[in-house]
C-alpha cells in the first residue's frame, strides 16, 4: 500500500492513533518527508508515523493545530487556539522536533 | 522559565536520556547503508529522525557531521567509483589517452561504450542526488541546527555531499597515472557531440543529464557561481574543440562547395549548434558557441566566401538574390556594419560602373574611326557623319540607362537580399555617385539623356511614365557632383529645344524644371525659368505684331508672316548656335535682307521699339527658319507641284535669289556671297543641304561633287521631284548632340570662368562676414558653401584668392601665426 491515502495515521508514544488528513499533516515538514513515497522509508509505505518521543495527550494537540492551521490559513485577525498552559514546553518541544515553526509562533509563543 | 518540579515528569517523552554516540551512529551507519543500496522500505524514518535528534541535541552534530562526510566519502570512492572506472572500456580508454582515439576504434564501439559510461555515471549522480536528500532530510535536524553551520563555515551536509561527488567520483583517476574521470566525461561527450555533428544519432538527453550534474557541481564548496564545474571543465574545452572543427569545416566547404551553398551550411551549422544547446548541452553556452561558430565560419572566411568563383561578384551577376540574402544574413550576424560585403558590393558597383563608363568612352570614339575608314561615295559619308552623331548620342542615352540600370538592379538586390539595409544603402548611394562623377562627360550625357527624351522619348507614354523617365533623370542629377556644368549643358539643350520647337511637350518641360527645383533649389533654376518666361513672351509679342501689322491694314497674301522670339542675351545661351567660338559679330549684323523680309523686319524692330523703349535688338538671323512655298514644274510624275519648304533663314535667303533668275542662269558661289553677306562657312553649310542632300536638291551644282568650293555654280533645279509635300531642309547642326572636342574646351573654359566667378564671390561674401579668417578655414568654408553646385579645386581657389588680393578686396595678415587674410571692405 505505497499509494497516497487521503488520510494518514499518527501514533502517539503511548499507543494512540490520530488519523488526520494527509494535507493537514504535511505542515510538518517532518512528517511530510516520512511520507514522501520518493524516498520509500517504512512510514510511507503504511501511511502510519509513530512517535516515540511524544504522547497521546501532546500529539492530540498537535493534530488540533494542524486543522486549526489549515482551516485559517492565510486568514486574518484569527483568534488563537486553547490549549491548556502546562502542555506549553512539551507543545514546544514537540513543535521544535517536527520542525513546525509556525507553531511556535501562531499558537505557543507565549508561554 | 522555570518550571514547576512536578511536571518535570510530563516531559519524559522528550527528555532524552544519555546517548551513546557510536550506539547511535551505528544505528545510522547502517540505516545510510541501506538508503545506499535502495533498501529504505525497511527503515522508519522516524526512527532515524529521531536519533538525529538526539545526537544534536546531546551537541555532538558536528561529529555527526563528519561521521556522515566520512561515510559519503567511503562509499563513493569504494562502491561508486569502481562501477563507472569499469565501463571506461578499451576504446574509450584510446579515446581519453591520445589524439588518435578517434582513428583507433570504430564510431558505434566509441558510441556504445560511451554512453554506457555516461549512462553509468548519470544513474550515480542521481542515485547520490536521491540518496543525499534522503539522508539530508533524515539529519534535518542537525541542517536545522544552522548555529554549527554557521559557526563552522562548512557547508550544508547536502553541499558537502556533493563536493564529495565531484571529489571522490569526478576527481578521481580511472586507474593510476590514468585519466581524471572528470575529462573522460568532457572527451566522452565531445566524442558524443562530434557524431551528432556527422550526423550520427547520439542520445542527447544522456548528455544533457551529465551535462545538468556538471552544471551543478562547483569547483570549490563556496559555491561560487562561476566556478561550476560545467564552466571549468567542460564549456571551454567544448568551445575550443569546435572551433578547431568549424575552421575546418569552413575551409573544407570553402574548397569544396559554392558560397550559395556555403551560406546555406553556415546558417544550418549555426542553428544547429543552438539547439544543441537547448537539447544536449546548455543554454548557457548558447551565445559562446554561436559566437564562436560565427568566428570560425563567417567572420574568419567572409572574405573567402566573398571572393569565391561562386562568391557575391557570381550571385550578382547571376541573380542569386537568396543566396545573396544568406551572405548578408551571415555577414549581418557578427559586423552589424556589414563591412566585408559592403566592401565588395562597392567594388562591384565601381566595376560595373567603370564598365559602363568605358563602353560609353568606346561607342563615342568609335564612329569616326569607322567613318574615315569608309570613304567610298558621299552619299556612305553623309551617313556616316549622321551615324556619327547619333551614335555619340546614343551612346550618351545608352551610358544613362546603363547607369540607371546598374542603380535599378542594385537597389532591387538591396531591397531583395539586404533587407533594405541603412549602411549597404549608403554605401551604394555613394559608390553610384562615384562611378556618375568618374565619367567625365556625366553632365553632358544625363542633359542629353534628358534631351532625347523630351523630343522623342516621351512620346505615346503615359503621365505615370513620363513622371518615371523625370524621376530617374533627377536621381542622377542627384549623384552628379558638377552641377554647374549640367546646368550650362541644360541651359545650351533646352534653348535649342525650344527655339527650334523640338520639344513634346512644354509642360513635361516645365515639370521637369520644377522637379530640378525641388531637387537643387531655386538658384539652379532661375535662369532656366527665365527662358520659359521669354518664349511666353515672345508669344504675346508676336501675336501682339501681328494685331498691329493688321490694324495698320498692310494684309495682304503676299506679305511674309513673322514669329519671332526676344530672348534676353544673359539667361541663353546664344553661342550653343554659334559655330565654335568664331566671332561672327560682323557676319551677322550686315546680312542682306530682300525687300520684303527688310519690311518685316525694320516693322517689328519699330513696333517694339514702341513698345519697349531703350533696348536694342540684335537679329540671331542664324537661328531663324522660314517656310516657303515653291513650285517644281516636274515634280509629281513630271507635272507641276507645289512644296511647303520649310528651311533656315540662311536658305530661304539664298533661294529667294534665284527667284529673281532663269532657270539655266547659274550663280557662282561668290555672286551668292555678295548678295546675301551670308558668312562663308554659313553659306556653304546651307548650300551643301540645298545643293547636295538627295532629298532637298532643290539647286543644281557644277560641278557634281560634295565638296562646296570657290567658284562653284548653282542652278535651279527643273527637275526636282519629291512625293512628299512638306519639306523640311535639314538644318545643320540643328540637333543636339554630343559635342566635338573643341566644343567641349570651349564649354569646360567657360565653365572654369564661371566658376572662378562663383568662388570668388563665395570668398568675399565669406569674408566680408567673418573680416578676417584662416586660410585653411576660408578654404573649407568655401567648399562647403559651393558643394550643392560643383567640387571646387583648391588649387583655383587658391588662385581665386590671390587675384582678389592684387584687386584689393582681401590682404594677408602680416604677423598671423597660420596664413590668414582680411577682409577690405
């Protein structure tokens, strides 16, 4: 199954998946190149990406900035997201690993 | 920040616990080995992310760095380099070690192997490529960590990577003391691009792959943009090899084909070597490659084209009006002046001009040569005489065409071929002008071209065509440097035109005039308006007389008519009627006029004595004509007819004399003298066409001999008989024609006196402007303001200048550093 799916799994250190759209997902440039199918890494091949260095509870965040991204792209005057202030260094941290700089920015600057 | 302790284990996921380097790196060691043999299904790209990560942020990315580097290197030189050395077979091995490669082994064995060896090399390059951004993707974490970059001034994984490449792959030799494989790839795809050139198929997209990574290589790491490989190692050895092989291609195809086709290689070649930029190698080298083919095979070998058998001189002459397209095209390439082809086409003009220039020379000197040779009969003589002057004639009509001709078939190939080029058009305007002014009878011969046509030329042609013949008349009158010379050869035609009502068509006439207007301005043609002014004149006032001859009530039939023109003595040019400069004051003035033509004319003389007071008229009786009628007892089938004799003053007075005789009383060419005081040679003129011209013998002669001598008598002649009515007695000299050599000395001294007039009057009104000024710069002043009328010779200006010094209208400057002068008012 080395076809674009529309949708992508993301799986989380302990265990849980997120299955999100691939179009959202590719805002990290990290996860983009796992998936390329130019390079045929494993994560490609079954449009699945674990992550061992974050959990459930960070990666569900992640996955919310992704569409939350993608649904304001580009928009002004947006308001920013929630998310709860004793994830802000893992948040960070996660963003920094999956190379989403934006994210620093849009949502967690102000830690 | 600092955070709160017990959230200190949240983070677990990212607090990364001690790392082992060589663990790690072990990991990713094998892992690159795997990207290397195109195994990475089996890695998670996580996973290897993330050791990355770790090793950065453990600070140890610099060994990584170079663990990487260490590892590119390995595989390069060991894995990559032994597969491309081993497709470096014997004939490409005879090909990159010596010249005589090329003769050692067949073209398909150096075709096979070499794209073997590119195909190999293109599939490393690229496989390196791939495997790079893999492995740089997979380290983004340690390319993101821009501070050790940065710091380090190394450059990024991928660059290095790349250097590595050209280092360990390009840089290498094939075998010890062998070849760098970085020039096999150069030989092996000039190799490539030589057959192409043969005409061979090569697979281009092969070499714009290998051509591509070149591009895409630099010499150094900095990555300095001019320092790509492409530029170092391949571009100039390229543009060296194909200029080696243009310049024998050109001179092979010098030798061996015609310029026709030459040009038509050329422009292939060219466009050839374009798109193999575009398909084979690089855009880049376009305009080098061009420049260098266009060196090679036009700029170097235009003159050789030029001057082949089958080169411009044979297109010319042959019409090869596309070939002489290509040459241009070629030429206009590299010298945007066209220098070469200007240069020969100016050459050509001359030639042909000269050509034209010499046949005028020999068709005018010809005749008489001709003519002295056949001197049996007069009749034979008579005519030749007349061939004579019509040859010279039509010689002069013959040099215009030729001439409007040559100007014609230039100005079509340059419209044609030359793309209506600004500087060919020049430089022909020029070379034209130079072939008019180097034929010394030009004035003359374009005034006479102009003559001819308005007597017969212009007849049964339309406006449109008459309009066109003027055209091209003034368009060498433009050419014409002398233009005061044409202006007297005009003045001389037009009046015999007009006196003696040979034009057409006055209004083409006039037309032409004010055309000369247009073209030379208003002083050139004021005295030629003036002429047309007196004729109109000369109308009224004849019409006038007429109206007063009848008012008067002396109408009667018998009473002679009169017609008569008042010229004024300045604006014509009488002496065009004169016999050569022989003054023949007396001979005219004291001519003996019958009773009748006495009247008339002491009539006319009163009659406009009233009219206008204070002028003096002098009779041109030598321009005159008269008709009369006459009767012949035997002329229609030996019964009586009358002729309408149309004839010269000068005859009408002789044979008014033998009104007065018997038919068998002679009178002997003194007697004739005497009683008209017509001037001998005068006489003798008239009296040869009444006396021995076949069709007007209207007199007898004894003895029956051409030659009119002292002593000679003249009969009426009873027997003369003519089927035609009307007959016009050929007037000697009546026509215009070139002139005989001591005409043209008087002509070229009256011209020089002209002109000594006309520079002096130059100088003064020069001088009397500036009042004092250099010699040198009263002289090219002078030129310049005399330049629309003819090119003065500084010698006669010079000349000019000291006789109006000695009249005292100028001195010299005594104590001026350069010669000057002042002006005396």
């Amino acid at each position: 199954m080395a076809s674009e799916t529309e949708y992508v799994t993301l799986v989380s250190s302990d265990g849980f998946s997120f299955v999100v759209l691939r179009s959202a997902a590719i805002k990290s440039p990290a996860i983009m190149r796992m998936l390329d199918p130019a390079y045929g890494f494993a994560e490609s091949k079954t449009n699945t990406c674990h992550f061992e260095n974050i959990n459930g509870l960070v990666l569900e965040k992640v996955c919310e900035y992704f569409y939350y991204y993608q649904k304001h792209k580009g928009a002004k005057d947006v308001t920013d997201m929630d998310f709860p202030i004793e994830l802000s260094l893992e948040l960070v941290m996660a963003a920094d690993y999956l190379d989403s700089r934006d994210t620093h920015q849009a949502g967690f600057i102000y830690i | 920040m600092v955070l709160p302790r017990r959230k200190a284990n949240r983070m677990q996921g990212l607090n990364v616990p001690d790392v082992d380097f060589e663990t790690t790196w072990g990991v990713l060691e094998k892992a690159f080995l795997e990207i290397h043999t195109k195994n990475a299904s089996a890695l998670s790209f996580e996973e290897l992310y993330r050791n990355a990560y770790k090793i950065v942020l453990k600070k140890k990315g610099e060994e990584l760095y170079h663990k990487v580097a260490d590892f590119e290197a390995r595989w390069l030189s060991s894995e990559v380099r032994t597969k491309i050395v081993a497709t470096i077979t014997p004939p490409l091995q005879l090909l990159t070690e010596g010249n005589g490669g090329r003769l050692l082994s067949s073209t398909a064995e150096r075709r096979t192997a070499g794209e073997n060896f590119l195909r190999t090399l293109k599939q490393s390059w690229e496989d390196h490529g791939v495997c790079m951004g893999m492995l740089t993707d997979v380290l983004m974490y340690m390319v993101k960590d821009r501070v050790y970059c940065t710091d380090h001034r190394q450059p990024s994984i991928f660059a290095k990577a790349m250097g590595l490449f050209r280092d360990q792959i390009l840089r290498s030799f094939d075998r010890p003391n062998g070849t760098m494989l970085a020039e096999c790839l150069t030989k092996v795809i000039l190799d490539q691009i030589q057959m192409d050139r043969d005409g061979e198929k090569i697979d281009q997209h092969l070499i714009k792959a290998n051509v591509y990574m070149l591009e895409g290589l630099y010499q150094s790491d900095q990555e300095v943009e001019e320092e790509k490989l492409y530029l170092k190692m391949f571009e100039p050895y390229f543009l060296e090899t194909s200029a080696a092989f243009y310049r024998e291609e050109g001179e092979r195809l010098l030798k061996e084909s015609d310029a026709g086709t030459y040009c038509k290689e050329a422009k292939r070649r060219i466009d050839e070597e374009s798109d193999r930029c575009r398909s084979t190698i690089s855009e880049a080298t376009t305009s080098k490659i061009q420049r260098v083919v266009e060196d090679e095979l036009i700029r170097h070998k235009m003159k050789g084209l030029i001057e082949m058998d089958s080169g411009v001189q044979y297109m010319i002459d042959n019409d090869k009006l596309y070939e002489l397209g290509l040459v241009f095209e070629l030429e206009a390439r590299v010298d945007p002046r066209k220098g070469e082809l200007t240069k020969a086409i100016v050459k050509i003009v001359q030639d042909m001009g000269l050509a034209i220039n010499r046949t005028a020379e020999v068709t005018s000197a010809a005749p008489p040569t001709a003519a002295a040779q056949d001197d049996a009969g007069e009749e034979k003589q008579k005519a030749g005489a007349a061939r004579q002057i019509n040859q010279q004639t039509v010689a002069a009509l013959k040099w215009v065409e030729d001439v409007l001709a040559l100007k014609e078939r230039f100005d079509s190939i340059w419209k044609v071929a030359f793309n209506s080029d600004q500087t060919i058009s020049t430089a022909l305007t020029r070379s034209i002008a130079d072939v008019i002014n180097a034929f010394g009878r030009s004035s003359e011969y374009i005034s006479l071209f102009i003559d001819e046509n308005m007597k017969k030329g212009i007849r049964d042609k339309t406006e449109i065509e008459v309009d066109a013949t003027l055209e091209q008349a003034i368009m060498t009158l433009r050419y014409l440097q002398d233009k005061d010379i044409f202006e007297t050869y005009y003045k001389k035609h037009l009046c015999k035109r007009l006196l003696l009502k040979k034009s057409q068509s006055i209004d083409v006439e006039k037309q032409m005039i004010s055309k000369m207007k247009m073209e030379l301005g208003n002083s050139f043609t004021l005295k030629l308006e003036a002429m047309f002014k007196d004729m109109t004149l000369s109308e009224d006032l004849t019409g006038g007389y007429r109206a007063h001859v009848t008012r008067l009530g002396q109408a009667d039939a018998k009473r002679v008519e009169l017609s008569i023109n008042v010229l004024t003595s300045m604006t014509w040019p009488l002496e065009a009627f004169r016999g050569a400069g022989e003054d023949e004051r007396e001979g005219r003035s004291n001519l003996i006029f019958p009773g009748s033509i006495e009247r008339i004319k002491t009539g006319f003389e009163r009659f406009y004595a009233e009219k206008y007071s204070g002028r003096k008229l002098t009779w041109q009786t030598n321009m005159g004509d008269a008709d009369m009628k006459a009767t012949f007892p035997k002329s229609r089938n030996g019964r009586p007819m009358t002729h309408d004799i149309n004839c010269s003053t000068y005859g009408m007075l002789i044979l008014l004399l033998f009104n007065d005789l018997r038919a068998d009383q002679p009178l002997s060419l003194e007697e004739i003298q005497t009683k008209t005081n017509i001037r001998e040679s005068d006489l003798k003129r008239n009296l040869q066409s009444l006396a021995v011209a076949p069709k007007t013998r209207f007199l007898v002669k004894e003895p029956m001999s051409r030659e009119i001598k002292a002593g000679d008598k003249f009969y009426y002649n009873d027997n003369f008989s003519s089927k035609i009515i009307k007959i016009k007695v050929g007037v000697v000299s009546a026509g215009n024609k070139v002139e005989g050599d001591k005409e043209r000395k008087e002509t070229e001294k009256k011209n020089n006196d002209s002109r000594g007039f006309a520079i002096e009057a130059a100088v003064v009104r020069i001088m009397k402007q500036r009042k004092d000024l250099s010699h040198a710069q009263l002289i090219t002043e002078t030129l310049t303001v005399l330049s629309s009328q003819f090119k003065p010779d500084v010698n006669m200006i010079k000349k000019r200048i000291e006789s109006l010094i000695e009249r005292e209208y100028l001195e010299r400057i005594e104590d001026a550093p350069v010669p000057s002068y002042k002006y005396l008012a």
